[in-house]
C-alpha cells in the first residue's frame, strides 16, 4: 500500500509498527521506568539523533521517512519483547507463530523457483530479504528442539534441514551465495557454548560432514567464474572508503537516510582497481547505500548514531554470550536458540542493509529483546509464568513474600538467631517451599546455607500468599 506517492519507504508498514509501539508502551508505562530505565534513555538517543539527521538532510521528506520506518519497526520490535513476551504462554504462541511465518515463507520460495527460477517472486523484490527471514525466523525450529518433547524435537530437525535445503537451491538458483556459509558457522558456534553428550556430538559431526561437500563443491563453482569487476563485489568492496570519506565530511549526523551521493563524488577518487569511477558512479546513483549496514547507518546517520547503536547490540550479544554459557534457570529455552539467529543475521547484515526492510528489522529486534537483562533473568518472571497471572498481581505477590521474609529475620535476631541464618526466600522464584532451585522445603540464605523454615513462619506465610492470591 503506497501512503506517499513516489516515495520508496515502506512508510505503511510502519505505520502499523508504530501503533503496535504505542500500544506496548501505554500497557507497561510503569515497566518503562522501573525495569528497562537504561534502554529507554538509549532508545530517546536514537530516536533524536535519526529525527535530527533527516532534518539536516538535503533530502529532508525522504530521508525523514526512512528513519519514521527504521526507527518504529526497531523500536516496536525491541519494546514489544521486552513489555508484552512476558509469559511463558506469550513466548510459546510467538514460537508456533514464527514456525507458521517460516513453513509459509519456504512454501512460497520454493513456488518461486519452479516457477521462475527467483525465489522472491511471491515474497520480495530481492534475494537477500527472503535469505534473511529464514535465518531470523530458524528461531521457532530452534525453540523446539531445546523445550519440546522428542516428537517435537524431531520436527525442529526437521524444519531446520528444510530452511537449510531451501537456502542450497537459492544459492544455485542465482543470489544469495554467501548465505550458505551462515548456517555452518552457526552450528560450529553451537558447539562451542553447550556441553554435549557423545550421541549429540556424532550427531552433530556427521551433520558438518554432510554440509562440507555442499559448501566446497557451492565454493569451487564460484571461485572459478570468480569476476573481481562485479557489481556485487566491487560495489560493496569501493565502498568501504566511500563510506568512510562521507562519514568524515558529516561526522555528527551524516548525510541522512536514503540520500543522494552523487554530489559527494566529485572529490573522490576510488580506490578498488577493478572498477572505474564513472562505473561507480552510476551504481552509486542507482542504489543510494553501502549494501552494508554497519557502513550505511555510519555514513547516512553519522558516528554518535552507528556507535551508539553498536555499543548496545554488542552488550546484547555478550549478555547472551554468558547466559549461553551457563544457561539461567529460569529462561524458558535454551540461550542458542537466541545467539543463532541474531549472529546469523548480523553475519548477514554485512553483505545486504536487511534493517532498511520493516518485516526484518521488526524479527531481529524482538529477538534483540528476549535477551536477558542486566540482572541475569529473562524478561519472563517467573511469578509470571502461569497463564492467568498479570504484572500487577505478580509485584504484590513478591512485595508480599519479600515482607514477610522480613518480618521472619527479625523474629531470628530476636530470639538471638545467627545473622548467616536468617531465611529469605529463593531469589530465583521467590518460594518459600517446594522451591524448583533446590531449595527442599527450607530456604536459601544470603550465603547459600540452606535453613528450615519453623512451623510458625511456615503457617504464616502460606496464610498470606492465599490472602495474596485471593
């Protein structure tokens, strides 16, 4: 649907991530303040300095709309995971809705090739949008395989080795070359974050080695038609400098979104030999990017903007990174099912701007926001996890828990109790008993000494956490 005409920005789509933003925020506007302070402040700092470069701009309309729709399909997917997949109930739908997106997109990729020979024919106007829905959306085969019963483990597998077969046929099927190499650097990874039994590990082996043939036989074939003057290689390569030369002329906001660089051609001389300045110019002129989005956000927004943004995906990534290495008990799935796809699709993001794309970016954002926080816990609480439970009833619960632990300390001392064992309740689910952290029927301590409850304190706190509930 075309909102402004002539202009190129998928200017409806967000739109409609706009008003899912809105709705995410005015549901949590206590979550905003209390929880995710610090993503708040980064995310005002984007949004200003995008709205100020497209003002700057010399292309102010156009470059504008393209950071309305960056900007609101970014934002909408971050905050959307962070406010609204708070449940376990939310993440298994938003599972099973992935896994829907993903069987659709392979079914419409594979019509495309029998029928043309392009496997965007149905979904996009390019190759690489569609490469990046299936790695973004592997997301949903991956959850399976890490929660779900054998059966459902077994269609995960399944599911995994379609995405993959339906990449193979892209890449000989013209594009998309490079993607192939993803999903092997992904399982490497894999295996490098998990401690795996024997029987996981041949399993994983003979995987590799089914994959080794594919990709050197897919290497060889393009090393020997190997042209250095291509527009896909020379363009990208050129502009490495080029980027850099007009980050350098704008280095506070850049030249803004989706604007035009001819002018900026006239004192620049290329640098890659296998293509000359006059071919450039006229590719230049024809896409307007880096085809590469670390390089296009430092040229179109500037320095502030690309470090800014990089220095909070990275911190991301290593908070994943170390949940992935000692999972935390109360994720809901595996953290690899998580790193995969993100580190796929930044992998991805190098070759092709995938987050000028509204669908795409939105994808990698919510899984930019399933990531734990800062705390070490998953935005999923878990005083939260049942299907009936709400935010509210939940704080009152663990203020309730949380008072009443008090009151038992102070009874401790009184009665001349030792400080190392004063009872507080598990900090990982806030249980007093029965606690799934290995609490028994006692209760952690702030040094890890585990200490019975008494019967009094016992009969109080299971007296109140009815009133509570009630």
């Amino acid at each position: 649907m075309v909102i402004i005409p002539g202009e190129r920005a998928k200017v409806f789509s967000g739109l409609l991530c706009a008003v899912f933003l809105i709705v995410a925020l005015f549901a949590s506007r206590k979550e905003i303040l209390h929880r995710h302070a610090s993503a708040a402040r980064v995310s005002i700092i984007l949004v200003s300095l995008v709205i100020l470069s497209g003002l700057f701009s010399i292309t102010p309309a156009s470059s504008s709309a393209r950071g309305f729709v960056i900007l609101t399909s970014a934002l909408g997917g971050f905050w959307g995971a962070r406010l609204l997949l708070n449940t376990r109930a939310r993440l298994v739908f938003f599972q099973w809705f992935c896994l829907v997106i993903l069987v659709g997109v392979m079914i419409l990729t594979v019509a495309g090739i029998a029928n043309s020979g392009k496997i965007y024919q149905y979904i996009d106007v390019h190759w690489h949008p569609v490469a990046d829905r299936l790695i973004l959306l592997s997301f949903a085969p991956l959850a399976l395989i890490t929660t779900g019963s054998r059966p459902l483990k077994y269609w995960g597998i399944f599911f995994l080795a379609a995405c993959y077969i339906v990449l193979i046929m892209a890449g000989y099927f013209h594009g998309m070359e490079s993607v192939i190499i993803f999903p092997p650097l992904c399982l490497v990874l894999a295996a490098a974050f998990r401690k795996w039994s024997f029987k996981e590990l041949c399993i994983l082996l003979i995987i590799l080695a089914l994959m080794f043939p594919v990709l050197s036989s897919h290497l060889k074939k393009h090393s020997t038609t190997y042209d250095k003057g291509f527009i896909s290689i020379a363009y990208r390569i050129e502009n490495i400098y080029f980027s850099w030369h007009l980050a350098r002329l704008n280095p506070f906001l850049g030249i803004g979104l989706w604007a035009p660089r001819d002018t900026y051609l006239a004192d620049y001389e290329t640098k890659y030999p296998y293509a000359s300045k006059e071919t450039f110019t006229r590719w230049t002129h024809e896409l307007r990017t880096s085809e590469n989005s670390v390089l296009t956000f430092m040229a179109d927004l500037g320095f502030p903007f690309i470090i800014i943004y990089s220095s909070a995906v990275i911190l991301l990534l290593w908070k994943l990174v170390r949940a992935a290495i000692r999972k935390p008990p109360d994720m809901p799935y595996h953290p690899l099912v998580l790193l995969l796809p993100v580190v796929g699709a930044i992998l991805h993001y190098q070759f092709f701007d995938g987050l000028f794309h509204p669908q795409i970016s939105w994808f990698f954002h919510i899984l930019l926001g399933l990531i734990p926080t800062a705390q070490g816990k998953h935005s999923v609480n878990p005083l939260l996890s049942g299907k009936g439970s709400s935010s509210t009833n939940g704080r009152s619960i663990e203020k309730g828990r949380l008072f009443i632990n008090r009151l038992s300390s102070r009874n401790s001392l009184r009665r001349g109790g030792d400080s190392e064992s004063i009872s507080i309740s598990c900090r990982s689910c806030f249980k007093f008993r029965f606690c799934r952290h290995g609490c028994g029927s006692g209760s952690a301590t702030p040094f890890g000494i585990r200490k019975p409850l008494s019967r009094s304190n016992l009969k109080r706190t299971e007296f109140t956490e009815t009133l509570l509930r009630k």
